[in-house]
C-alpha cells in the first residue's frame, strides 16, 4: 500500500475529466494510483497515495489539469487540527530546519486573504522553527497553505476575517508546479496556422491526447481527423498519426501544401504524421487489423457539420428513367453521400475500434448526449464483445453536453472486419451483426438523431 500523501491543486475546469486523466497518466507509466475516499473532483484540492515522489511529479508534468503538487504534511477541518497533525509529521519536514532557504505562501479558494491575516497564519508555523534563510525569489523549499472555504451562493465574496466557512485547510512542500498547461496556450486554435470552424479547443485536444497514453513510438488513428487539432497534440507526445476523413478538403485547406501539413510543421511534429488519406470509414482500406494503439476521433454530430458516408440518399431503381448525369472527361468523379446517423456511426465506430487495435488499445472520442435523456445504456448500446468502457466525462453545456468516452479493447481475439451493412435500418441498441451488448432493443440512446433535437431546442414531445 502506498505509504505518502500528495496534495494536487488542480486548475478549475472540466472536473469530470480529472481522475480520468490521473489514471491514464499513471498507468501510461506503469506505476499504482490511487485516491483516497474522500477524494471529491469538484474539489480544487485532490490528495493522491503513491509510492514515491517521482509518481506524483511525472503526473505533474504530463497532467493538463495539474496546476502544483506537493508532499502533503497535514491537513484539517480547523487549523488547531492542521497544527496538531503536523506536528505529528515533523519526521517529513524536520530535515529543512538547519539550513534551507524556504519560504511560506498562503492561498485561499471561495475566499480573499489579507496580508494581514496571512501574515498570521505564516507566523501560526513558528513551531516549526526553520533556521534557514527567508528567500521570495528562489528559496530550496516552499512550503504552502491553502484554505478551503464553502462557496457561499447569492452572497458577495469580500475579504473576511472569520472562519465561519472554511471547509478544510491545507499544508505541505511544494514538489513541482504542473508544467503540461503551458501547452494550451501553445496549441492555442487562434494562433493556429490552419484551422476551422470544427477544430476541438487545445484544453481538450490535450486531454484526449493523455486519455490515448500518446508516448514515443505508438501509433494512433484519427478517422475524422477534419483540421487535425487532435494529430497535433497526440504528435507533441511522441506519437505517430494516421489520419483520414471522408472529405479531403477539410485537410488540405486551399493551399498548395497541405493545411494539417503546414500546422504540424509549426508545431514541430510534421515527421510524425504519417500520412492523410481520403475515404469513407465505411468503405475503408484496412486489410488487416490489430495496426495502431489507440484511435482517437471527434465524429461530426450535425450541429456544425453532419456526418456523411457513402451512399444515395434514394437508390435508383433498377427500371429508373432519370439517366445518370454526365460529366466531362476532365473532372474528377465526387461520389454521392448519405447522412450518416450518429447512433449508427458510434456502434460503427466501436466495431472499427475492435478491429484495428491492438490487444489493451484505446479508442478516446466524443459523444453529444442530451443531459436529461442520457443513461448508462447508451454507451451499452454501442458496445460490442471485446470492449470495455474504462473512462466517461461529461463536458456539460446545460441542455446538451458531450461525453468523452474511452474505451478499452479487453480481448486478443481476432476479428473479421466490420460489415457496416444496413446499420441505419436497425434499431436503437442493436449493432452490426448482433455485436452490441444484451441491451432491449427498444432502448433509444440520447445521442440518437442528436441533430435534429439540437436545432428544435431539445424540446420534448409534450412540449411541442
């Protein structure tokens, strides 16, 4: 059992994706996590258990939602407890006393501190008597206090004296300020060489990356890959990708090189995307499977441009009168194209997934979901044998939100390639060929003809 605790401080966003994002970072480098059972995420302070100190820094430098670390010495609900418990851990901290540069810092969260009262709460730890140099700049050690307090709603938050609110404290070492988040502003869409009005955000481009394991040497599929805003960051961490989408154009971008091209050249990883081709995921080349470590995908859901596949929306008959329509000799041949449901397309993919990963592979995408639709089912529904969901977040936006689903391929069986035959004739709940999971069949997932709920407000029948 890991015998050290470690205080996380973790930046205010995407809750839902934290321990997520914690475990693939762990087991990415092969090393036991775990989190102690009050463990709260939409809490801004986490305390983890590992094994040793280095854990808990490569968490920190590979996280996207780690702000610091620290060895954590004590922790309490008043600071008479705090006091008390850290006495208790002077074996932790006893070896600064003689002579380390060190300084002391105190934050709050849900609360203004004065400096008057900080200055109190430093001279609170004299006890401690450190002997060493006081230095703001770059002290050897420094040593940090954060006050939790209640988020008191309808109410001003102004600068308070009293304790009436402080839901716990904090304090420990300071070990490593997390240094993955300077990558947001690095992948930053707007300073992006190429990009669309589909290009995932670089926040979440990162996550999805971390959910992948994305490391030196592994090789990873985007089938809808669009302007490549996930090839970018799978690419930062040593992956190579393969990308593909049924459009090419949203590749290419109207240039001579490239767009996805030029944009990976800017980020330094042109060398490790592998190649970009154009076709249907339906009517795909994969010849044999078992090929990348992970897919990594954002399917088009309709909202901002619907998902397509091969296909007439009305196939001709085979007495049609209407004659084919002619085209000159010089102009290439554009194939027609069908919607593509989104609840057919997520089974679809699965299958896809199963396929072409490797035994342990990873398949990471986003789910629209309606909020007050969505149950466990849905991701059920989609599954197939051989497949296990191992991480959903959801990114909320009230009415709607989208689920980041990661799903891990559990089996080394071996399997035909899918078939993808008349998926959009079947029901809600039935995969290709009987793939999906024992759910009823008259189960309808809340991603279901998503598209059409989005643009009529989301609106109930009752409502109508």
């Amino acid at each position: 059992m890991p015998s050290q605790q470690y205080l996380v401080v973790f930046a205010q966003a995407h809750e839902d994706f934290r321990v997520p994002e914690l475990r693939s970072i762990a087991e990415l480098h092969g090393f036991p996590l775990s989190v102690t059972d009050d463990f709260d995420p939409s809490r801004p302070f986490g305390v983890l258990a590992l094994e040793q100190e280095v854990h808990v820094r490569l968490l920190a430098r590979r996280c996207i939602l780690i702000k610091s670390v620290y060895e954590l010495y004590a922790r309490g609900h008043t600071y008479e407890e705090l006091h008390e418990r850290n006495r208790s851990s002077r074996h932790l901290w006893d070896k600064y006393i003689p002579n380390t540069s060190f300084k002391f810092s105190v934050n709050g969260y849900n609360h203004s501190i004065s400096k008057a009262r900080q200055r109190q709460v430093i001279e609170d730890f004299a006890y401690m008597e450190l002997m060493g140099r006081i230095d703001l700049i770059s002290p050897e050690v420094t040593m940090g206090c954060f006050e939790e307090y209640r988020d008191v709603q309808d109410t001003t938050r102004q600068r308070r004296e009293d304790a009436n609110d402080l839901r716990e404290v904090f304090f420990g070492r300071l070990l490593e300020e997390g240094s993955a988040r300077p990558l947001i502003k690095m992948f930053d869409v707007k300073k992006r060489q190429y990009f669309g009005n589909t290009s995932m955000e670089a926040e979440i481009s990162l996550l999805m990356a971390n959910q992948t394991l994305a490391s030196p040497g592994k090789l990873i599929y985007d089938p809808f890959i669009g302007t490549g805003s996930m090839a970018y960051t799978t690419a930062h961490f040593g992956a190579f990708v393969f990308g593909s989408d049924i459009d090419g154009r949203q590749m290419r971008g109207k240039e001579a090189q490239p767009g996805i091209i030029r944009a990976a050249a800017q980020y330094g990883v042109r060398q490790r995307i592998l190649d970009l081709c154009t076709f249907d995921i339906t009517r795909n080349p994969w010849r044999c499977g078992g090929l990348f470590d992970a897919i990594i995908t954002d399917p088009p859901y309709g909202v901002r441009a619907g998902a397509k596949r091969l296909g007439r929306k009305k196939e001709r008959g085979a007495d049609s009168s209407v004659p084919p329509r002619s085209r000159a000799d010089d102009q290439p041949y554009v194939p027609p194209t069908k919607p593509y449901e989104l609840s057919a397309l997520a089974v679809d993919l699965v299958s896809l997934a199963r396929y072409l990963l490797k035994p342990g592979g990873r398949l990471v995408f986003f789910l629209p979901t309606v909020i007050d639709e969505y149950k466990e089912l849905d991701l059920d529904s989609m599954l197939c044998d051989g497949m296990e969901v191992i991480a959903n977040s959801l990114q909320d936006f009230g009415a709607w939100g989208r689920r980041l689903i990661t799903i891990r391929k559990v089996t080394s069986q071996s399997y035909p390639p899918p078939t993808f035959e008349s998926q959009t004739a079947l029901p809600s709940g039935e995969g290709e060929m009987g793939n999906a999971s024992s759910s009823p069949p008259t189960h309808i997932p809340a991603h279901r003809d998503f598209r059409e709920k989005y643009f009529q407000g989301f609106k109930k029948p009752s409502d109508a």
